[in-house]
C-alpha cells in the first residue's frame, strides 16, 4: 500500500465546505487502481473538483483540478515524469501541488500550489481522505479487501456513473429480493423464492449486515454459465454495509450437499465489492469488482462472470436512473415500506447520523 498523507499548506485554494453535504472523516473510493496509466483523470468527488494521477515513480496523487494561475482544470493538462503540466502556461505541478516549473521564469512564487488530497493505494484501489476542519489528516488507514489479492480469486470490475443519489444505490444493493423481477436474464431465478427468504439483518457500529438463504432454487443463468450445476441448488446471501462501500458475498453449492452458513464451503462463489462515492448531492460513481473462483477455463469463466456481472448493473442502473427521474417529478411523497427495506432504513439512519456528527 503507498499513502500520500501531506497536509496542504495553501488553504486559500481550498476548495473544501461543500463537501460537508455528506458524512466526512473518513475514507472513499476515488478509482480502481488500473484507472490510473500516463493521462490525468478528472472525477467531482463530494462536490469537489478533484484531478487523479500517477507519476513516473508509480505513486497515485490526487490535486485540486485548478491551476493556480488561471484556473484551467489541470486534468486538461498532460503527464511527464515530474507530474501535471498545466495546458494553458505550461506551469508544473509535482505530486504534493507545488509548482516546480514555470516556462520562461526562474523564480516561482511561493504560492504557485494548489490543494493535495491526502490518498491511499491499497489491494487495486485509490482512496481519498475527506475530513472536517479538526480532521484534515487521516486519523485511521483506509479499509481492506483481501479478495483482490486471494490466491484462491480471480478479480475484474469497473465504474459506472449513475444520475442519482449515492444513496438509491445503497438501498438497491441492500435489497436483493428485486433480483427476482429485475435480473431474470443473469442472477435472478424464482422472484417468489427471493421475496420469501428469510432475512436476518443485524448492526454493528456503522455496518449492517444482511443474511439470506435460498434453498431448492433453479440456478440463474450466471450461475449455470460459470458452474456445472445440476436442477436444483441452495444460494445464500450475505451482505454488508458500511459508509463507504459494501461487500456482497453471494453463490451457491448444489442442493442438501453442504450447510450454506458453512463459512468453508464449496460451489460457486461471487464476492463483490461495491463502493459508492458521491459526485453530487444527485449523482454519484460507482466503483465495482467481483471476485469468483472457477476450477477450470479459469479466464473464460470469469470473463463469463465479469459480463454477466456488467449486465447485470447495466440493469440496475436503468432501474434506479428511472426512479430518481420519477421521484423528482411527482416531487414530496411519501414511501410507504415493505418487509425488504430493513436494512436499507438502518443504511440511511447511519449515514444521518454521521452527518450530523
């Protein structure tokens, strides 16, 4: 794991307070890893304009995406071994913001730098620091995944933009019982079967867990294309939740083989890791990977699971877009809740909280 943890001493380029829409002092997932190679890249993170890059030395950075001479967006600038040049002037920015080159000047000014976000480099992710004016530091490493480095997985994922709240996402992702009616083509299987599992949702500090199991049940066609299942089969589905992200561990053995509360057992598995970073108070990204463990044809089975994965959120995402469209047109109404929205409620009530902390 590499860590940039400078603090910026240039606060008059701060561009930080409109983040504080969202729960602060803490860690997000700015991008995958792989999206990092030899151009910058522009993202809105909590409703800052933020620049990604990575230098000749392989370290990730992340600056304010502004100049401080004219305020083109960095990100509109290219790559060299020493950091960010500037499009416009040529000016050149280093990995901790300071201007280290001015194109037909030799002194730089003091205050020729812009704003260093501190980030993290970690099992194929970057993640970025956002705290409030006491905690402007890191006050505690960013969290890990194992299964990105797991002997026995292999790993792909993606970024999906969506035109919602982060927060319709966590709902979705928290309630698979709509994988029934939403996902018939890829993960879902008998919709009656998925609204019927019995839930056990527990809490934690700021982490709730969903338990559900699914047993006798027709495999759904991804399971059938990456494992040679017979009629029937038992699935589980474990999920939880945490500010920043989520992991979803779901699979399935065949059916009266082996207890799916087992933590060692077999079959099939997809451990997804899905984490929600907001863009704005109305959109967000959403940075995924699934993990899988094929014994045979390894990389065709996983490209099988990666594209089936990717329909799948290609689904999801036209369900959730459409809701959050509908739901500013008809404006204040009230929701009324069903049995599924448990753990989505406990999910909001923790995400309040932290902002009001």
């Amino acid at each position: 794991m590499s860590v940039q943890m400078h603090h910026p001493e240039n606060s008059d380029t701060s561009v930080t307070g409109t983040r504080h829409a969202f729960p602060l002092n803490m860690w997000y997932v700015a991008a995958l890893s792989s999206e990092l190679d030899d151009k910058p890249v522009a993202k809105m993170l909590l409703n800052e304009p933020v620049v990604l890059f990575r230098t000749q030395d392989g370290k990730a950075h992340a600056l304010e995406d502004r100049c401080c001479h004219r305020s083109l967006p960095l990100s509109s600038g290219t790559m060299e071994p020493e950091g960010l040049r500037c499009g416009y002037h040529g000016l050149l920015f280093n990995g901790d913001g300071k201007c280290i080159e001015i194109p037909g000047q030799e002194k730089i000014p003091s205050r020729a730098k812009v704003m260093q976000y501190h980030i993290a480099e970690k099992d194929a992710l970057i993640w970025i620091w956002f705290g409030d004016s006491q905690h402007s530091q890191p006050v505690e490493p960013p969290p890990s995944y194992e299964f990105h480095h797991h002997p026995d997985f292999m790993f792909g994922g993606d970024i999906y933009h969506y035109d919602a709240p982060y927060q319709l996402v966590h709902d979705n992702l928290l309630d698979l019982s709509h994988l029934g009616y939403v996902h018939l083509k890829t993960i879902g299987g008998n919709a009656k079967i998925h609204m019927n599992a019995e839930m056990n949702v527990t809490q934690q500090g700021n982490s709730v867990k969903v338990v559900r199991h699914m047993l006798n049940s027709v495999p759904p066609p991804t399971y059938s294309a990456a494992y040679p299942f017979g009629e029937t089969i038992d699935r589980w589905q474990e999920i939880v939740f945490h500010p920043s992200h989520l992991e979803i561990w779901t699979g399935a053995v065949e059916h009266n083989t082996e207890a799916v509360d087992d933590p060692g057992r077999g079959g099939f598995h997809m451990r997804g890791f899905h984490a929600l970073t907001p863009e704005t108070e109305e959109s967000c990204f959403y940075i995924w990977t699934m993990a899988s463990n094929p014994t045979s044809n390894c990389d065709e089975v996983m490209q099988k699971v990666i594209d089936q994965t990717k329909f799948t959120f290609d689904e999801d995402k036209t369900i959730i877009e459409t809701q959050y469209k509908n739901m500013k047109r008809f404006g204040v109404k009230k929701h009324i809740d069903i049995h599924v929205d448990v753990a989505p409620n406990r999910a909001r009530r923790i995400i309040e909280s932290l902002k009001q902390a």
